[in-house]
C-alpha cells in the first residue's frame, strides 16, 4: 500500500510539470531523496515521468547545439555532453519501467484461450484461422467484429454504443479541421497556449496520428535557425542563436505532447478494451473454442501431444499464473507444418511487386541512357537539414543541402535533383535515368510525375522544398525514368553519392568548414572520373 505522504506527492507531481521535471532530474543525477524515488517510479506516474526526460532530454541536446556553433569551449561542451547522455540514460530507464507498467498483471483484461489451444492455433495458423472465420460465420460475425481495432477506435465503440456520443462544439470543430488546419492547431498548443480539448477521447487519437507532423515542422524551424547562424560571423551570432533556443523550446513542448498524445491513445484503447470486453471477449471465446475443438478433432494425435507439452510447461513457468501470455508461440515451434497453408487468395498478403527488384540497371536500358545514383543523409538530432548527393556514370556528380521531416524525403529530394541535373545537362536525349536505395522515395516520385495517388505523396513530402523540386520535374515526366537500387553493397556510384550526401550535411550543419568539404567533394569526383563510367551488375 502506498503511504500518504507519497500518494500526496505523487499528486503534486502530477499537476506541477516544474515540479515533475526537476524530480526526474534530480533522480537522473542520483540526487533524488528516497520520497521522490518511490513517487517517480509509481505506475501513476510513469509515462509523466517520462515526457519530463523527454523535454528535458531535447532542451539540453539544444543547449550543446548551441554550444557547438557559438564556439563554447570544449570542456564546457564536455560537460554538457555528460549531462545530456545521463538525461538520457534516465529517460530509456523510466521508458521501460513505463512499458512494465502497462503490463502488469491485470493490466489488460482480455480473456484467454487455454494455453493449449494458443499453442494450436500458432503451429497450424492458417488452418485455426480458417476454422475461427466459420465458427464467426455461424454466428453470424465477421471475425473484426471481435477485435478492438487498431484506429478509430473511439467512433468503433461510439457505434456500439459504449461511449457518449454527444461532442461538445470546440471538439467538434477540431474534428472538422483538416489534416493541415489539425497540425497548426497542435504547433499552437506547443507554442501559444495548451488547447484542452486535445485530451478528449475524441480527438486523442487525431492528435496522436498527427503529432509527429507538427515536430516535423518543429524540426523545420531549427533548421531554419541553424542556416541563418551558419551565415552569420562566429562573433555576431547572438540573435540568431536566441532564434535557435526558442526553436528547441518549441521542439521541447512538441516533443513532451507528443508522447502525451500517445499514450493517452494508448490508455484510450486499453479502456475500450475493457468496456467492450464482457461482449466481444467471450464471443472470441466461444468462437475461438469452437476452432480448437475443430483442429482438435481433424488431428488428435497432435492435439494430445500439444496438451500433454502444455501442461508440463505449465508446471515449471514463472509466468503460469498469468496464463504463459508470451509463451506459445515458442511451444509451437516444434509442431509447424509446412503443408498449414492459407485457404483462400485473400489470405496471402502480396509483397509489392517493383518492375527494379533487382540491383542493377535492367537490361532493357539502352547503353547510350544517362543516369546516377541519388542518395541522402538526414540529421539524428531535432533539425530537418538533410544533405544530397548524387554520381553520373560519365564521372559527374553533385551535391547540397536542404529541409526534410524524414529520411524518405530526403531521398526523395537527392533523386528530384539528380533528374533535374539529369535534364539540364542532357536537353536533346529523350530520357534519364535516376536509380536510388530507398523504395518509398521511388515511389513518391514515380507518383508525382504521373499525377497518381497523391496521398502517398502528401505521406512522403511534408515541406515546401521538397514539393517544389518534384512541380520542377512535371514538366519532364515523359522524359525521366526513377528504379530503386539496393545500397550499399560496393557499387561505386551508390557509395560515392552517400559520401556526398553525408558531406553535404556535416558542412550545412556547420561540422565541416566549407573549404575542407569542397576539397573533400573534389577528391570524391576526381576518383569516379579517374575510375571511368561505373557499371553495376545484378
């Protein structure tokens, strides 16, 4: 039982961030009291705990960004460093004391199958779930009837009637919004002024769908700050440098909601499971029983030895109180059949099939065809400058910088820039040809050129920069080809166009000086050249 004191810490906590933040530091430097340990690392607060660390954890790698450009001494750096990697190390430990936390026995309510009928249905799993959609199918169900879904969980269970339906008007004007109008509403909570609304059931899992969008956009105006710092004389940085601190305070905020949104999504589901649980739960049961009963029947040799190994196991597991919930999977092992196959063509999930799948130019590509490799680098930390580089079989090459929410848009940018040079350099040649490692960023820009699913496109590029090289490449569409190439296994260009990419980045980002990544730039050109045109065998 919790003593008094901590629980009335513990709400203290809870409703002071200040308070909570410096709890968790203290605690991460190993200066916490005894009191503050034991209210950290009840379950009540252990995702708080952890959005603590994590605005923390982004405000000190702010400051050591800051540091870095504003010429800081380096034991002052040093210092610094230590200082984030504990905040770290701190945040991963309370992240997985979190995850422990939701797993707790009784934590989630869910009634299961037997043991034996788990480990079952994992050695013949095609063949269960064929008998579970007939025993549904009697009853008259589908079998997503009986599961919680994945998303849109709220308007799930407000169609079976087990949350209020009634919205108040300020939630339903958030729902209202736009995927654009939603973002800019969450970079204002982070910026201007917390919108409790957010927390609705309602609009929790909107916001956490939508949360790594705004920091992507937090990211955006770090880089911005970086930039504009980077252009500036070493001594005459200050503004700008204040620009860069309020860019990470953002960043911080957007950060901390959006843990907040996930694991209230998280706490969302887990709440509707266990309201729609008394229903669902014992149909699953029943069905689930029925398919047993039938596999059991079908093979009841195998089902006798399935019994007899599970009852063993169940002697000597630490876990058989629980009911072994990790623990089929590794009993089946022994009895998977090759010959358990899906029953029907809407059981197999098709890879998607790419017309490059392979890694090399095709044989089809007439030998008179330019083309490069494209590849990018993306910075680890909060900004979104990115770096691109890309290498022509005739020796050529290019490199620069620009603005990414992901690694794949990066990619997609080093391949816009490639065909764009591509074009410029080659304007009487029907076609070029762009190859690059990262599928989603071929299929971005297949898709743009062809004015095709927009949606995958919107998914993949977020900023402005982006979009505008790939409207640069519309007019082109006929006269550029992008096939998807697996990196970094020796090809020659491939290899040189991440070098250029990761130079472009650590000169934007201010890591290299100018001068030593355009010479570094010029010796990775001057070998392609030296080596002749590059061929890649499949």
């Amino acid at each position: 039982m919790t003593p008094p004191e901590t629980t009335a810490l513990i709400a203290h906590l809870a409703s002071d961030f200040d308070a909570l933040q410096k709890a968790a530091l203290a605690h991460a430097y190993g200066t916490a009291s005894p009191s503050t340990i034991a209210a950290l690392t009840s379950p009540q607060l252990a995702d708080a705990h952890v959005g603590a660390l994590l605005h923390a954890e982004t405000l000190a790698r702010g400051g050591l960004h800051r540091a870095r450009l504003s010429a800081m001494p380096t034991r002052e750096r040093r210092v610094m460093t230590v200082r984030l990697q504990r905040i770290a190390q701190a945040r991963k430990r309370a992240a997985a004391a979190a995850k422990h936390a939701r797993l707790e026995p009784g934590s989630s309510p869910r009634p299961r199958l037997p043991l034996a009928a788990r480990v079952l249905a994992k050695a013949r799993p095609y063949a269960f779930h064929a008998a579970y959609e007939a025993a549904c199918a009697e009853r008259e169900l589908a079998p997503t009837e009986l599961d919680v879904p994945a998303s849109n969980v709220w308007n799930w269970a407000r169609a079976r009637g087990l949350v209020t339906s009634e919205l108040p008007p300020d939630i339903q004007r958030l729902l209202a919004c736009s995927d654009e109008e939603f973002v800019q509403a969450l970079l204002h909570d982070a910026r201007e002024e917390e919108n409790p609304h957010l927390t609705h059931d309602a609009v929790v899992e909107h916001w956490a769908a939508h949360a790594r969008t705004a920091q992507a956009w937090g990211r955006y105006a770090i880089a911005l700050a970086e930039r504009a710092i980077l252009q500036r004389p070493a001594n005459a940085r200050a503004a700008e440098l204040d620009a860069l601190d309020a860019a990470y305070q953002d960043a911080a905020v957007l950060a901390l909601r959006a843990h907040e949104a996930t694991w209230r999504h998280a706490g969302l589901r887990r709440r509707i499971s266990r309201l729609a649980h008394p229903v669902i739960g014992q149909l699953r049961l029943k069905c689930g029983s029925e398919a047993t009963r039938r596999l059991a029947a079908a093979e009841p040799e195998l089902w006798e030895e399935i019994t007899a190994a599970a009852a063993a196991h169940e002697l000597s597991c630490r876990n058989s109180s629980e009911g072994c919930p990790a623990c089929a999977p590794g009993l089946a092992a022994p009895y998977l059949a090759r010959d358990d196959e899906p029953r029907s063509p809407a059981a197999i999930t098709a890879p998607i099939a790419l017309d490059a799948a392979r890694y090399a130019l095709l044989d089809d590509v007439p030998a008179n065809i330019p083309w490069a490799v494209a590849d990018a680098a993306v910075n680890t930390e909060e900004s979104a400058l990115c770096g691109y580089g890309w290498a022509a079989a005739d020796g050529t090459a290019g490199w620069g910088d620009s603005l990414a929410s992901t690694s794949g848009e990066a990619e997609v940018i080093a391949v816009c820039q490639a065909l764009l040079a591509l074009v410029d350099r080659h304007p009487s040649l029907q076609r070029v040809l762009v190859l690059c490692d990262s599928i989603q960023a071929v299929e971005a820009v297949r898709h743009a050129v062809n004015g095709s699913e927009p949606s995958i496109i919107q998914r993949t590029v977020l900023f402005p920069d982006g979009r505008a090289l790939l409207d640069q490449l519309a007019p082109h569409r006929d006269r550029i080809e992008v096939r998807w190439l697996k990196g970094h296994i020796g090809h020659d260009l491939n290899e040189a166009a991440d070098a250029l990419a990761r130079l472009a980045l650590h000169r934007a980002s201010g890591r290299t000086p100018e001068s030593v990544a355009r010479k570094s730039a010029e010796q990775i050109t001057n070998s392609l050249r030296a080596g002749g045109p590059s061929g890649l065998v499949a």
